[in-house]
C-alpha cells in the first residue's frame, strides 16, 4: 500500500491498519482526540503530524503488519529457533 492509499482510508473514514513499517521503522495506529496518526516504537515521532514531509512521500510503499508472530518479534527482537530457520512464520 502507497502513504497516499492510507491517507484516503483515513480520510475516507475507512478501517486502516494498526501496524505499519515505513523506512524501516515499525508505526502503531494512535487515536488522539479522534484524529488518527502512527506514532512508532518509543512513541516519539508522529508519521503524518510528525518530522516527515508527506508530500515527498506519498508514493512509497507501507508494509501492512498482520501476523501475530511478526508483531511478537518486532517487539522482542528475538527469533525463535523456529523463525531462524523460517523467517516468514
């Protein structure tokens, strides 16, 4: 999905995903007084009203993040033996 389709979701009302990447960083859906914005791991740097210039970047890619598994290690860092051998489970 391109930061240009997500900020139609947005606009539009419609359901947006909870988890994202975008350059490498890892961003959670917030909710703040009804306006929506990802802010990423240390909850610091907002994506749109943050220290990004959208308007460079509205055709870049976002990664949708779904599975549980992958959520789990993004946040521990950690793989399991499993997923050393596997990197997509």
């Amino acid at each position: 999905m391109k930061v240009i389709d997500l900020l139609n979701k947005i606009a539009n009302g419609e359901e947006v995903p909870k988890i994202i990447e975008f350059h490498e960083q890892y961003y959670t859906l917030t909710n703040k007084n009804g306006i929506l914005d990802y802010k990423n791991n240390d909850g610091i740097d907002e994506l749109f009203n943050g220290d990004w210039d959208m308007t460079t970047c509205l055709n870049d890619e976002i990664e949708i993040i779904e599975d549980n598994k992958k959520i789990e290690r993004i946040l521990s860092g950690k793989l399991t033996p499993a997923q050393s051998k596997n990197p997509k489970i």
